[in-house]
C-alpha cells in the first residue's frame, strides 16, 4: 500500500462531522466523505433536537463522555459563535419504582451531577401541565437539555474545514479494505489510500463492515418522531424557559421504553412545536429501502399516550417524520479499532442515544486514529465484549 499520513472520514452525521472537526483541530491532514448532501434528513440526525443528560440511567460509564461532551458543545459554541446545546433542563419522571429513576440518581450521586429530587407535590407545583400518577417522582438536571443535530453537524464541518479539511460530499464509499498500517477505499471510479480510516456510517455500517455488524448484532431500525403545538393558554408551560426536556417512564404502561419529549424553542430546526417520541424497541429495515412515511395509526397512538401527561396541553400533530437507531446487540455503543484490521476506526450501535455525545465521540475516534493508547476510561466502549471473527 502507498504510504501516506491521510485520514479519511466516511460518514459526516452527527459522529462523522464531529470526528472530522476534532482531527482536523489535532492538525491531521484528513478528508470527509459522505453520500449525501449535508445535513440530510435520511439517517440518524435529523429532527431538530436530541435530548441531552449526564445522569444516564444507561450506565455510569457514559457520565464522564457525557460530561466531556457538553464541554465539547461549549467549545463548539466558541469556536463557531452557534448555540448547539440548550439548557432547558431534563426532567425524568416515574414511579417510585422506576428501576430507570433509581439508576439517574445513582449516576448522578457517583458523578457528584447537580439534581434536584422532586416528590408528587413537588412535582405537581413546579410542572403543572403534567399530570402524572400519584406516587411519581422525578428527577431534575437543570444544566442538561437538548442539542440541535443540525446545527451541530454544520459547526463540526465549518470547524473542520477551516483547520483545512476536505469535505466531498454525494460521493458513496463502495468498499473498505485495510490492515493494521493503511486502508484502501473504494468509490464507483477512483480508490483513496490512506492511513487511518474512520467509518461513522450509521445504519449503513453493515454495508462496509459485515463483519462487525454480525459480531456487534447491529440491528436499524425505524423509529417516529412527532410534533404538536401547544394550545394558547399553554404556549408559555411548553417552552423552553419553562418546560425542559422530559422523559417518563411508566413501568411499562405503553410497552417497552419511554416517552420523551423536548419543548417549544425557537433553535430547534424544523416544523415547530413539542416534538415527542418513544424510545424503546422499533421496527427493523433495511436503510437502503423502507417506507419513510409516518404510519397515521402510530403517530396518533403517540399523540394520545402523551396527552395522558399532558392533558388538553396540545393540538393534534402537524407534522411526524422517519429516522433511524441503529442497535447494538447490548444496546451500547462500539467505539473500537477492528481488532485484525487496526488502521479502521469505528463508532456503531449507536442505539438511539448517541448524539449527545458528539463532540467527546468525535474526539475519541480521533485519538483511536492517531494515539497507540486507548484513552483512559473508555474501554466500556470497545469491541471486547462481543465475539469477533478473528477472536480478537
Ligand atoms: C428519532 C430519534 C431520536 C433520538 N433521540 C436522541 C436523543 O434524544 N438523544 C441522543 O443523544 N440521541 C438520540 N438519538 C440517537 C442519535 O441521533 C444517533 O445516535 C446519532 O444521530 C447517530 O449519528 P451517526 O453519525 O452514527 O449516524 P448518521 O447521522 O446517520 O450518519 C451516517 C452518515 O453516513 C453516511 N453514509 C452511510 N454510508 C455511506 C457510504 N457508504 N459512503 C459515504 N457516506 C455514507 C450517511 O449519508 C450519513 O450522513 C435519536 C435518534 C433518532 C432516530
């Protein structure tokens, strides 16, 4: 293979853009690819928001990343004068019982995250458009919020192509191929050598790296997003000075996940209004064709479960839209070198929670490209703990 100190970004999403601005800040020499133009509204990061919290009831391991990247989101701020994160606050509410509650707080305590516990009355007086069964509690984390992907991805480009990336996009990555010293990327006429690869191609990981897909159990699914406007006398609760961002987990009530839900906020890109959706298992596709268009049945099912916490507060949807997860077997990300090919960076399995964690993602997959060493503290992310081919 020719020797060469390029680095190429296949995929500029919400991870990709953010890889590609963090290696071209460490002044690598490195090119973005992606088959889109961008931003797009065909993959992971659209939408006009993403929740974003520290306390993660996931697991503890993702606090520092999370912490890491609202760093990442103020840098971002300063380098490009764009807001991406807003700090309307999360609210996650339940039942005393909620074993996702109970995790938030165990996170936040182990991580010293500012909270405030809130009890039924609590609850009710400082929320008063929810209404929420008698015994809920919440939880409250008044520096998170919401990130605008849109927003996000055009700063990381901006950020990277004035360190000196180069961004081509509508250009479509037939194939990947590499060692542990280079990669050889394939396009429909021309192959790029380079020295590192980064593939951050969401739900189309599988197309490049079959490999990994089979062994991560990496799984695209089809999820809805909905949006309502608030009625008149509700306008103000809704918004973003008011209401934060919220999530609700009801045992199970509506099946298996959770209801969320970001307010009113002139940032957010696209239709306007409360957009809501449930986070919890979707319908598995094939990215490269599925039906994109909302199906009527679920989008008023959404809207009538979450008018059961909101009552009367919005007008039915005007507007619903696809997008797309991409699980991993356990649900938690893959941000790994392949083992028998370490010169391929990958992040995948993203599971419908990754977005928050740009700017800190983008950095590991920048340091997985460049470093011999692992970053401390981030080996809950590797391949290790699935089977690969090579047995690895
Ligand atoms: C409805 C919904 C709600 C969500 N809510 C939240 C939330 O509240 N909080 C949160 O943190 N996260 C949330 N997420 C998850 C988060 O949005 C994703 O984890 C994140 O957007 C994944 O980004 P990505 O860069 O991996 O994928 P994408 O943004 O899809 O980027 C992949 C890119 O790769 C390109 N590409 C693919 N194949 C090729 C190829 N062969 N050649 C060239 N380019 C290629 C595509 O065109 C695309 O631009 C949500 C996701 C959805 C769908």
């Amino acid at each position: 293979m020719m020797k060469t100190d390029l680095v190429v970004v296949i995929g500029l999403g919400g991870m990709g853009s953010a890889a590609l601005a963090s290696l071209a800040r460490r002044g690598a020499r490195v090119m973005g690819l992606d088959a889109r133009r961008l931003p797009h509204d065909q993959g992971s990061s659209h939408g006009g928001s993403r929740v974003a919290r520290t306390a993660y009831y996931e697991h503890p391991e993702y606090v520092p990343l999370a912490r890491a990247s609202f760093d990442g989101w103020d840098r971002l701020e300063q380098e490009t004068g764009h807001r991406c994160l807003h700090r309307s606050g999360v609210l996650l509410a339940g039942s005393a019982e909620s074993a996702i509650l109970r995790a938030s707080l165990e996170s936040a305590r182990a991580h010293d995250v500012p909270t405030r516990w809130l009890d039924p009355d609590g609850l009710r007086a400082t929320f008063p458009a929810f209404r929420f069964e008698p015994g809920f509690h919440a939880l409250l984390e008044p520096d998170a919020g919401f990130v605008v992907p849109e927003t996000a991805i055009e700063a990381h480009l901006a950020v990277a192509r004035r360190h000196g990336a180069s961004i081509r996009t509508e250009v479509e990555v037939q194939a990947v191929e590499g060692d542990d010293d280079g990669v050889e990327i394939r396009l429909n006429n021309e192959t790029i050598t380079a020295s590192r690869v980064v593939v951050t191609a969401g739900s189309w990981t599988s197309r490049l790296l079959p490999d990994l897909a089979a062994a991560a159990s990496l799984r695209p699914q089809r999820k809805i997003m909905v949006w309502c406007r608030p009625r008149d006398r509700f306008r103000d609760a809704c918004s973003d000075r008011r209401m934060p961002a919220w999530l609700i987990d009801d045992d199970g009530r509506f099946g298996p996940g959770v209801y969320y839900g970001v307010p009113t906020s002139p940032h957010q890109v696209g239709p306007g209004g409360m957009k809501f959706g449930f986070h919890g298992p979707g319908l598995d596709v094939d990215p490269r064709e599925f039906d994109r268009r909302p199906p009527p049945e679920v989008v008023s099912r959404f809207a009538r479960e979450v008018a059961t916490y909101l009552p009367g507060v919005f007008e039915p949807p005007h507007a619903a839209k696809a997008c797309l997860y991409t699980m991993s077997g356990d649900e938690h990300f893959v941000i790994d070198r392949i083992p028998d090919r370490q010169a391929i960076v990958v992040a995948a399995g993203l599971s419908g929670h990754g977005f928050k964690f740009a700017p800190a993602i983008g950095d590991l997959l920048a340091s997985l490209a460049l470093d011999r060493a692992r970053p401390e503290g981030t080996g809950f992310f590797s391949l290790d703990r699935f089977k690969f081919p090579s047995g690895s």
